[in-house]
C-alpha cells in the first residue's frame, strides 16, 4: 500500500491523505502518490475517476471525481518515485487507458503546479521529503523586485502552469519561445537535429541519435529511471530502454529481440521474437496469460487453453446433479472406467436422474466446454441413496419465536406436481402463530404464515398477520424460482402453483431466481445461482441473507446476483433502508463492538485500524455499485456478490448506515 497526499492547489495545504486506496476529490488539486514508476501498470479513467493499477498488487487507487464536469477542473497526478524524484504525468484531459507508454515530466518540485497569489506573494517550494514520506510545508514571502503593493487582487489562476526555465539553462534559439526545453546547453541549436520537435530533455530523441548533452553519461539525464549506468556510459542509442541500467549481453539494445536477460521478458529463452506472444504454446512468461488477463476467448493467445470451472455438484443422491457452463459436456467415470454424460442446459444447470456411481463408490467428475478445453478431473464419491422414508435434516433450534412447518409427503411426490397437488385442500398449509418456516412442495398449494412477532423500540410485538415467515423451496434443488411476495393470489413459482399469504420471507433453491418484495419487512435468501431481488415496493426494510453454501468458492457458492430498487440510508433512520447479511460468509474477520465505519462530520468514514476492506470492497462504473468479496481477507482475490443496480454508494456509506451485517 502507497501513502497518497492531496494538496489543494489553491491553499498549498493536504487535504486529505494515508495509506488507503481510495480518496474524494473536491477541490483542484495536486494528487501525489509515493510509489516508483516501474510499478505503475496502467492508468484508466472510468467516468469521472481515475483509476491507478499497480504491477505487484491486484489493489487499485481510485480518485474520485478527479475528472468532474466543471469546468474550472484542473487536477494533476504526480509520482514520488524510488529517488525521490517528482515525475508529473500530462496529457491526462482526454485519457481512457494509458497502460504502455506512460508520458512523465521531471519536476523539482510541485511549486508550478500550484496557484499563486498576484498580491505579490508566491509560495515557496512547498515539499521535504524524509525517509520517502512527503511532509508539507509552505512558506509566504514577498515577491522581490517590487517598490509597493497593489490594493487590487485579481482571480487565482487555475491553468496548469509549465515548468520554468532555470536562468542557468539557455533557450535553444531556434524555439526560443519553447520554454519546456531547459536543458541542451552544449548543442542550443542542435544542428544536427535543428527542428527538434521531441527534444525537451531529449528522453527518446531518435532523429538525434549522438546525443551531444551526455557524450559520457556521468550522471545520464537522458535516461533518468537509469542514474549511474557504470556498464554503458556512453549509451549512445539505448532509449527505448529505460528500466535495463545494466544489460551487458547486449548494451546498445534498440529493440532487444534476442536479448536473454531482457527484463521486459526474463525467462522466455525458448520464444526470444515474442513481442506480442500471439501463439507460443510454450511460452513459460505466460502461465496465466498476462498479456489477456480477463482471457474470455483468448483471440490474442488462441493455443492458451481456456479454464473451464470444474462442475458444481447440488444434489448427490438417488440422482445427481448439479450447476456448470451452458452447452458443457459433465462426464462422471466410475471405478471400473465406465463414462456417463450429460449436458449442461441453457440456465446452467445439468443432472442424471439416476445416480451412476453407488453409495461410497469413489469416481471422477469433469466439464468439457464447447471449444473442447476441459476442466480436469476432480474426485467425487457416490452420496448417501437410502431415501425409504422422508426426513427433514438440517433444522437448527433457532429463536423462541420461531418455528418449522413440515409436511409428511413422500420425497418424490413432494417434488413432483401431480403427486403433490391435493385440489380439496381450501384451507392450506398454516403457521403456528410463531415465526415460521413453511417448505414448498410441488403440485398447487395454499401456504398461511399466520401469525408472528417483530421487534419494534426493543420490545417483541406479536401481530396476527405479522411476524417473519419464510417459505423455503430447498426441495426444488437446482429448479429456477420465481416468486412475488405482493401477489395474494395464486401464481406459477417455477416449482408448484402457490398462493402465499402472510408470508414475508423466501429462501431459494439452486437455480438463477427471482425474487419481488412486498411493502412489509421482508427476507430473502437467493442460494444457488445468479438470483435477481426486485425490492420495488416501499415501505418496509428487506435484507438479502447470504451463507456458506460451497466453502471451495469464492462467493460461498451463492454465485453473482444482482439487486433493484436497494435504498440507501441510515438503518434505524429511513424505513426503506435494506441491508445485506454477510457475517458467515466472511473467513477469521474480527469485528469490534461498535462496528466498521462512523460518520465523522457529516463524511462516512471505516475505522483506521479495522480490516473490513480486506473482505469487502464496493466498486462504482458510473451506473451500478458492485459489492465484491474476499472470504479470507487476502484483499486480493475479490469477486462479485452483488451488482446493486443504479445506485451510487461506496463501503464506508454502506458499513456506517448498518446497511452489511458483518457480526
């Protein structure tokens, strides 16, 4: 992690600053990130904000509102590299990804960068520096030169102004208006380079190859990651070269092609051409495919195979089935060699009716996508098929108020529609009068929460149409729901025909669900799959329950989902207010009792020593905020939980609001 200051451009004062990675612009500023240069991956900018993304972390700093639409906006970003050296990045106005060449002008100091008064006072080289950390100081003095002082004050200037020419330095007479050129003092005029057009301080200066500012390179201020250079002083055309300072295989290197030690590519020996790695099937640079990261079809690396998600397994049993890649092959081997397959269907979802392995019998399972490349072969052991008698496993003692509603249907025609329906029952499946959990089963059915209590200023209130009672679909296993508590009247769910009344929570199956809330509290618990929560009628909190579902996957199996009409506001305050519960999916988090984030006047702001961000962080693409996760806080392998649609929001809001249960 980098400290990063922001300096107001207009008081020479920080604003804001610290070891974090994401930081609110709101005024004109100089943003100063401490790191070096070679670990700059790109620079990209999304929306409004800038975003910087590093070669040895998965982390990325974001800016927010470093572009804004104002239009007095003028910021700047500037690097504090490895020898202390200010390098300012230009020509940011039109940016989208700058990831290759990355254009760094040298400063002293960032003094031109800031806003002057014209009163006749400047402020004085604003930066020391000790032990890399940047500490700002400022200075006023009176401009010399002067005989008075004038009553009037004009407007700050907010143009970006460039770098001054120091006196000592002469003016090239051939540009002499050019005053980003302040070095050349043994070749003013260059002949033999006259138009010069790329010579500021001649970094790359191909036309000009003999280089006659630095014929021995004592201290190389043509190449400044390059300082000492003590194997190629003279280093008359290597400056397309500006992280190799050694390199004696192959000093004058323009291009490098053959070079072994090459620290652009420093093991590939067998592939020495490479510059793009368009096929190279040995390549052992590209393990994981750096050059196309994301690697959807790989059209840049077509022989890199592409990974394929071993198949998960839901159901393991009399049949066996389970989640995987639309149009994948699933191949289960049992222990004599014997192969059975089936194909993954259009939402995701495949199985065999009959289970091919037996109980305890140890076989192997695989995918296989479209293209041929398959996933590799995992263990699986044939699950437990004694299914005589129908039990309910898995039901936990819970609070006082709460309790299960069980049927006494045979387990194969709970899930099958005709066996289930029972037309002459006008009265339906009904609760207790606690908060109860009532388990859908196939066929047409009448399910009555009844009665329940809530917690309303700390006391428990008992309602007979109230409460928090939940239908459960776990018996339709990998079936894709949809359910919409404001519907009284009876409606095709994707597993059976229900009609719920005073029900005010759902708990899916496995398949990509659809969930509509009603304007009481409700609950939902998508599962398996990408669910879709429709949270459109107010007038009452809803949460979104997560849990372990497959704790091998990075989202505890409950796969992507996405969320509509979440509001965003102080829990307790706003009776709209939703929230997400994620406490178990997060691994060895360590929760205080006052929680991960406060207000600190008026701003949402997470606690200095909490470890939150290492699990959870919020991403916003100018439309939707994504709530990603990391299980195990490495705060480097993050993946989408939640997709909140068209909501602007960030973590510190959420955790501050009490809008993430995280304990």
């Amino acid at each position: 992690m980098n400290n990063v200051s922001i300096i107001s451009k207009a008081s020479h004062q920080i604003i804001d600053s610290g070891l974090k990675y994401d930081f609110d612009i709101q005024e004109n500023s100089v943003v100063l990130v401490e790191v070096s240069t070679k670990q700059i991956k790109k620079i990209e900018r999304i929306g409004n904000d800038l975003f910087i993304h590093f070669n040895d972390s998965d982390e990325v700093l974001k800016i927010t509102n470093f572009y804004n639409n104002q239009e007095n906006s003028d910021n700047s970003l500037v690097f504090l590299d490895d020898d202390q050296r200010l390098l300012w990045i230009q020509h940011l106005e039109d940016l989208q990804v700058m990831d290759n060449s990355i254009p760094y002008q040298v400063l002293d100091d960032v003094e031109p960068l800031l806003y002057h008064d014209d009163s006749g006072f400047m402020l004085l080289n604003p930066w020391w520096f000790a032990g890399g950390a940047g500490v700002l100081g400022a200075a006023a003095i009176a401009a010399s030169g002067g005989s008075g002082s004038s009553d009037s004050k004009e407007e700050q200037s907010t143009e970006t102004p460039v770098v001054p020419v120091e006196p000592s330095q002469p003016v090239d007479p051939i540009t002499p208006e050019e005053p980003i050129q302040p070095v050349d003092p043994i070749a003013p005029v260059d002949p033999v380079d006259p138009v010069d057009p790329i010579d500021p301080v001649e970094p790359v200066d191909p036309i000009d190859p003999v280089d006659p500012i630095d014929p021995v390179d004592p201290i190389d201020p043509v190449d400044p990651v390059d300082p000492v250079d003590p194997v190629e002083p003279v280093d008359p055309i290597d400056p397309v070269d500006p992280v190799e300072p050694v390199d004696p295989v192959d000093p004058v290197d323009p291009i490098d092609p053959v070079d072994p030690i090459d620290p652009v590519e420093p093991v590939d020996p067998i592939d020495p051409v490479d510059p793009i790695d368009p096929v190279d099937p040995i390549d052992p640079v590209d393990p994981v495919d750096p050059i196309d990261p994301v690697d959807p079809v790989d059209p840049v690396d077509p022989v890199d195979p592409v990974e394929v998600n071993k198949p998960l397994v839901d159901e393991n049993g009399t049949s066996l089935s389970g989640t995987g890649e639309a149009g994948s092959t699933i191949i289960v081997t049992d222990v004599d060699g014997n192969t059975s397959t089936t194909v993954v269907d259009e939402n995701g979802n495949w199985t065999f009716p009959e289970n091919p392995l037996t109980e305890g019998e140890v076989g192997s399972i695989e995918a296989i996508d479209t293209n041929g490349n398959e996933s590799g072969e995992v263990e699986l052991i044939g699950g437990d098929q004694h299914v005589d008698v129908q039990t309910w496993g898995g039901l936990k003692a819970v609070a006082a108020n709460h309790a299960y509603v069980l049927t006494t249907e045979n387990g194969d025609k709970a899930a099958s529609t005709a066996a289930a329906t029972d037309a002459t029952n006008t009265t339906g499946i009904v609760g207790t009068g606690y908060n109860d959990t009532l388990y859908a089963t196939a066929g047409q059915h009448i399910y009555n929460g009844g009665g329940g209590s809530t917690i309303v200023s700390g006391e428990t209130v008992w309602s007979s149409t109230g409460g928090m009672d939940i239908i459960d679909y776990k018996l339709a296993v990998t079936k894709s729901l949809n359910v919409d508590l404001s519907l009284t009247t009876a409606q095709n769910t994707g597993f059976g025909i229900a009609t719920l009344i005073n029900i005010e929570g759902v708990a899916g199956a496995g398949g990509n669900d659809v969930f509509t809330n009603n304007a009481k509290d409700n609950s939902f618990e998508g599962r398996g799959g990408n669910d879709t929560f429709n949270l459109i009628h107010h007038g009452g909190h809803d949460t979104l329950i997560y849990k372990v579902l497959d704790s091998t996957d990075g989202t505890g199996g409950n796969g992507a989902d996405s969320v509509k009409g979440f509001t965003v506001g102080l829990y307790e305050a706003n009776t709209d207010a939703d929230r997400i519960d994620l406490k178990e999916l997060l691994v060895g988090y360590q929760a205080d009792q006052d929680g991960a984030a406060h207000y600190q006047n008026g701003k949402a702001t997470i606690d200095a020593n909490d470890t939150i961000e290492q699990f959870l962080r919020v991403v916003y693409d100018g439309q939707n905020s994504y709530l990603q996760i990391d299980r195990n806080g490495t705060g480097g392998h993050y993946q989408d939980l939640l997709v909140i649609q068209d909501v602007k929001t960030d973590l510190a809001t959420l955790l501050a609001n009490h809008q993430i249960i995280i304990a």
